[in-house]
C-alpha cells in the first residue's frame, strides 16, 4: 500500500491523534504494531504452522490491515459522532 497522509481523524482508536507521532498510514502501521506487541496479540490463538497438502508451511498470524471503508459504514460512523456532539 502506498503511504497516504491523514488529512482528518473520525475515530482514533487508542488516542492515536492526540499521540501526535501518527500522520501517515506508515505511522498508523507502525503504532499498530507497537500497540499489538504491548497487548502480547500473539497470545490470542498461540502459535499456529502447519504444512498443507501443497507441501508448503504456513503460519497463523493476528494482524492490522487498512482497507478503504465502505460508504456505507462511513456514513454510519459520520451520523453516531454527530448525535454524540
């Protein structure tokens, strides 16, 4: 994914704005994993790899992702933040 800068927050999760060091998808990653690594993430589903049919080994892993949102939620989120204002 290409770094994109954040022009607006609507939700920040873990106060990520107010960190002041997040303003970029590469930051947002990189807090991410920050976050993820002090909540031990690793420690949901324990260690997973196992060989498939394939012959090839793979790994479980819990992870972050960016998406683009969908409308729809977009809109959703948009009109909750407005009723709490």
């Amino acid at each position: 994914m290409k770094n994109l800068k954040i022009k607006r927050w609507i939700c920040d999760g873990d106060s990520l704005e107010s960190s002041g060091s997040v303003h970029d998808t590469d930051s947002l990653l990189e807090a991410a994993s920050d976050i993820m690594d002090s909540a031990e993430t690793w420690e949901i589903m324990g260690e997973i790899l196992f060989e498939a049919e394939d012959g090839k080994f793979y790994v479980g892993t819990v992870n972050f992702c960016i998406d683009e949102a969908n409308p729809e939620y977009v809109n959703d989120v948009l009109a909750r933040e407005q009723e709490s204002d």
